[in-house]
C-alpha cells in the first residue's frame, strides 16, 4: 500500500472519523482509561499505603524506590520481547493479572510482607501496559493525520481514568483502603477484557483480509480513494 504515511493534504471531517469511529481506537482507548486508573492511583497514593502498612512518613517514601525500579526495568525489557513477537496484546494480557492479584493481595491479605510485595506486581505492570497500549492503537492507524488524531484521542480519554484515580483512595477509607483496591482490580478486569477482545478481533480481521474479503473495496476505487483507505485498506496488517 503507497501513500499511507505521505499525508500532505488539508485536516478533514473523514479523516476525524476514520480515526474515531474505529473499533479498535474505542477498545484501546478504553484500556488505556483502566491502565492509567491504576498506574495514576499508584504513582499518587503509594507513600499512603505504605504509611497504612505501619512505615514512617520518611521510610514510606524510600520504600517506593524499589518498586519504581523494578517497574522500570519490567518496562525497558518488555518493549524489547514486545518487538521481537511483532505483539502489543499478548504481553499486555501476561502483565495485567498480575496487577490483578496485586489488588486482590492489597485488599485481602493482613501480612505487611505481602502487601509490600503487591506492590510491585501492580506497580510493574500499570507503567508497562501503558506505553504499550499507546504504541499499540497508533501503529494500528495508518496515515499521519490519522494517527496524530488516534493518540490525542487515546490520551484524552484515557485521562479519565486518571481523573478517577484521584477519588479512589480517601483517607477516610484507610487504613485498608478497601474501596480502592477493587475499584483497580475492577478496572484491571476490564484491561485484561478489553486486551482479550482487541487480540482476537485484529487476529481475526487479518485473517479476513489475508482471504481477500476485504478486497471489494478496491474494485470502484480510484487510486485517491484507495490511499484514503488508511488501514482499512485490504494490505494493511494490523499488529496483534
């Protein structure tokens, strides 16, 4: 397919909905709306939970060094076996149980031990899925303009989940925090559903187009209307 990521003409209406009215910029975008949900309730409430856990003020914030580090490393290395399977969605679908049982951990077991260990099972994978997941729904986007529209939108929406972090651990609710963990192991539920969803659909759509069902819209195109296409055109592989 030419022209896809030669896109010098004016902004217009169909590029807005090729890039919105999209399946898989919906399901993502949802993902990424669960991911920074516990990744931003994380980075902002952790010192809070360590406190909860019975450390100083001053231990609390050197105890969420290790954890950040670690989630750094999981994240570098992540990146580079995400490459080397040409797939986004099957280590997102890996990381996100984790951060499952990481919340479940949190919210049910007494043992400080392993309520600091959960942390770095939640914490790892919130700042890995991410990224990923923003990689994921733009190299799914083919055309400049197309995905320039597709990432403004992931982020804004996944902000929202951002927004609602901010109410999920009130300090009346502590020291437990109930309320908290399941919010985020409700919403690492949906990830890993959404995640789920969004695999077999482009594995499935790339076995459609490898049949040449999708080729009937090439037959009326003109060559303008076949690089308007995007990654609606029929040779265009979508990264699973």
């Amino acid at each position: 397919m030419t022209g896809a990521d030669d896109d010098l003409s004016p902004w217009r209406w169909d590029v807005m909905k090729q890039a919105v009215v999209n399946l898989n910029t919906q399901l993502v975008g949802l993902g990424i709306m669960m991911s920074l949900l516990s990744l931003t309730s994380i980075s902002l409430f952790m010192p809070s939970l360590l406190k909860a856990m019975g450390y100083s003020t001053t231990h609390s914030q050197l105890l969420t060094v290790p954890p950040y580090v670690f989630a750094a490393c999981v994240c570098i290395g992540t990146s580079f076996v995400s490459d080397r399977l040409h797939s986004r969605g099957i280590p997102i679908m890996i990381l996100t149980p984790l951060t499952c049982l990481g919340f479940l951990l949190m919210a049910f077991v007494p043992s400080t031990a392993v309520r600091y260990f959960a942390l770095f099972l939640t914490t790892a994978p919130a700042f890995t899925c991410s990224p990923l997941l923003l990689t994921w729904v733009v190299s799914n986007a083919a055309g400049p303009s197309v995905r320039a529209i597709v990432s403004a939108y992931a982020v804004g929406e996944g902000n929202i989940g951002a927004i609602i972090a901010t109410w999920t651990y009130l300090p009346n609710n502590g020291p437990r925090y109930l309320q908290g963990h399941v919010i985020n192991f409700g919403g690492s539920v949906i990830l890993l559903a959404v995640t789920t969803i969004t695999f077999v659909y482009l594995k499935w759509e790339n076995k459609v187009r490898a049949q040449g069902r999708r080729d009937h819209r090439l037959l009326t195109a003109t060559q303008e209307d076949k690089w308007r296409l995007g990654h609606r055109h029929p040779e265009f592989k979508y990264t699973a």
